[in-house]
C-alpha cells in the first residue's frame, strides 16, 4: 500500500511540474510578444537616371600554328589597342585586363581517324571605363583599326548612384505606408508599431555585344573605311524595395 502511495505522489509531482513549466512558457510568450498579430506589406520605388560612365570589354585574339609567333603579334595588337585608348584621355586606373588564354586548337585528321594540333589561339581581354560618353563609337571604331577583333558586353552605368537609391528608397517606404494606411481601412485594424524592416535595390544596366570577327558582317567590314557606330546611353532604372512588418490590434 505504501508503494502505490510512493508511485501516486510521483505521478502528482510530475504532473503538477508539467502544468508549471506550460504556465511559464505561457507567460514568457505575452511578455516577448511571439504571439503578437502581425502584417507586413511591400512598398516599391523606381528612379530613372542618366549614365555618366560606359563599360566595354575589348579583345584580341590571335592564332598561328608557332606559339610564340601567335602570343607575340597579339601582344603587339592589344598594346597598340591599349596605347591609343590612353591616347583617348582614357586614364590607366579604367583600364584592366580581365582575360588571357592560350589554348591549343585540334583538327580531326580523316586519313588517321586521329585528332592533329593545327595550331594555337591566343586571347587577351581588358575591360574600359570610358568617362567622355562622346567617345564611345569612334574608340570602338579604332580599335578594331588597331586590332581589336572582340569588343562585347556594353554597359552605362551611374559613377556615383547613392543618391538616386536614397531617392528610390524614400519613395519605396512611403509607398509601403500608403499600403499600410489602405489596409487599416478595409480590414479594420490598427498598426501599432514596426517589428521588422527589410530593403533591397537594383539597378537595370542593359549589356550588349557590339563587334564580333565571328559574326558574318563583321569579317566583311573594313575597319580603315571609319566604321563608328552611334551609341546612346539612354537611362538606368534604379528600383528599391523595402519590406514592414508591423504589430496589430
């Protein structure tokens, strides 16, 4: 008998520290407001500006079946390309060499049934900065004069663009509140107080191929006949998005 009372007041005891810590993680919950009723809502700002700066990379590529031959005249090329953009009022500070490959090219043999070396391809690329807008179609234009024979990946972009995303921002928020003042009004709440932010921001910079030996157009094109094609910068769009959550009652 004096066993199952042992057993009883156990169970008893364990219970009532079950019932304990449920009552304190209750009260913890009101006090830290985990249980709070929330809402969030998205708000969007766009701002267009105008570029200040093109990007362009600019390549040569060489192949000759001697190696040294191959690297040695497109070293010569892209040296004559880099010293006339210099020339150009182009500083060395926007002018950085992003590439160069040596790659050995294989053609199929049918008499053997095996691959042969047939030569080597060399590659050197550099990425511009070109600041004087007015500039960008005839340093297109000479550099491939020069020997430049890849020139892709066009860009505008905005030197300094902080204040164009605070822009964007401010006008992201008070398009989240706008939203927020909406829903009050139809769901019939009240937004008690900010519980969490988040923001994020973009800016749309358009990219372009504008020369290619590879392309058939291209290998017809005279290069000393002034080809200069006509570039417009046109406009960036910066977009800003922030996200509020908020308490409600």
């Amino acid at each position: 008998m004096q066993i199952l009372e042992n057993k009883f007041f156990q169970f008893l005891s364990f219970v009532l520290m079950i019932v304990v810590i449920a009552f304190v993680a209750v009260s913890i919950n009101e006090k830290t407001g985990t249980n709070q009723d929330l809402i969030s809502v998205s708000g969007t700002g766009e701002v267009y500006v105008t570029p200040d700066i093109a990007s362009i990379t600019i390549s040569v590529q060489t192949e000759n079946r001697d190696v040294s031959v191959a690297s040695e005249e497109n070293s010569t090329k892209m040296n004559n390309v880099i010293e006339y953009i210099k020339s150009e009022g182009v500083e060395s500070k926007d002018i950085k060499t992003t590439g160069y490959n040596i790659n050995p090219r294989y053609e199929w043999n049918n008499n053997t049934g095996k691959r042969i070396l047939a030569g080597y391809e060399v590659s050197q690329s550099a990425t511009i900065k070109i600041r004087d807008l007015s500039k960008i179609g005839s340093i297109i234009s000479n550099s491939t004069v020069k020997g430049a024979n890849d020139i892709s990946s066009l860009s505008f972009i905005v030197d300094d663009d902080e204040s164009a995303k605070d822009e964007a921002k401010e006008l992201a928020i008070k398009d989240a509140k706008t939203k927020a003042e909406e829903l009050e009004k139809l769901l019939g709440i009240k937004m008690v107080k900010i519980v969490s932010y988040s923001e994020y921001s973009s800016d749309y910079t358009p990219r372009a191929t504008v020369y290619n030996e590879s392309l058939s157009y291209a290998k017809q094109l005279d290069s000393s006949a002034g080809f200069t094609p006509t570039i417009e910068a046109g406009e960036n769009k910066i977009t800003s998005t922030v996200t509020i959550t908020y308490s409600i009652r």
